[in-house]
C-alpha cells in the first residue's frame, strides 16, 4: 500500500472513531435508543466499507500479485492453494 492509500485509510479510520466518540457522548447524554443505534448502524457500515477496500488492496498486491514484489513487506510466501485458503479465512472471520 502506498502512502497516500495509507492516508486515506488513517483518516476514515479517524472519522470512524470520530463517530464511536460521538456514540459514547450520546450514552452519557442518556439519548434516545434508536438515535444511538443509528449511529451504530453507520459506524458498522463504515468499518465494513473500509474492510472492502483492504480486501480489495490484499486481492491485488498480494494474492493476484503474489510473487511480482507488489505484495506487503511482512507477507508469507505461499503457494496458490494457501493463497486460496487465506482468502476463504479472511472472508469468513469479516462476514461473521
């Protein structure tokens, strides 16, 4: 990931706590249950947006790209079936 990818990421990542410090003011403030869930319901969509694109970056540089140097520093070499498998434990722990 370059380094203006890894901004963009830090800063959704700032709005997204933004908002779970919004969701803990709105606790202590005693607000309307359905107001804090809804705040909730965007803080999850967020988080799962964000959860795309890195499934997307891992995709390209690192499963697709595996072997040509664009993969991340810390990346194991594996072969295409653990590749495969990697992916499928991904998917399964971010769509529980």
């Amino acid at each position: 990931m370059d380094t203006e990818q890894r901004q963009q990421y830090l800063m959704r990542l700032n709005r997204i706590a933004g908002q779970v410090n919004g969701i803990q003011k709105m606790v202590q403030e005693d607000r309307y249950c359905v107001d804090i869930l809804t705040q909730i319901a965007a803080v999850r969509s967020a988080l799962d947006a964000l959860g795309v694109e890195l499934l997307v970056q891992h995709l390209q540089s690192c499963v697709i790209g595996h072997g040509t140097g664009t993969e991340h520093p810390c990346a194991t070499p594996m072969t295409a079936q653990e590749l495969v498998q990697e992916v499928r434990t991904v998917l399964h722990r971010f769509l529980k």
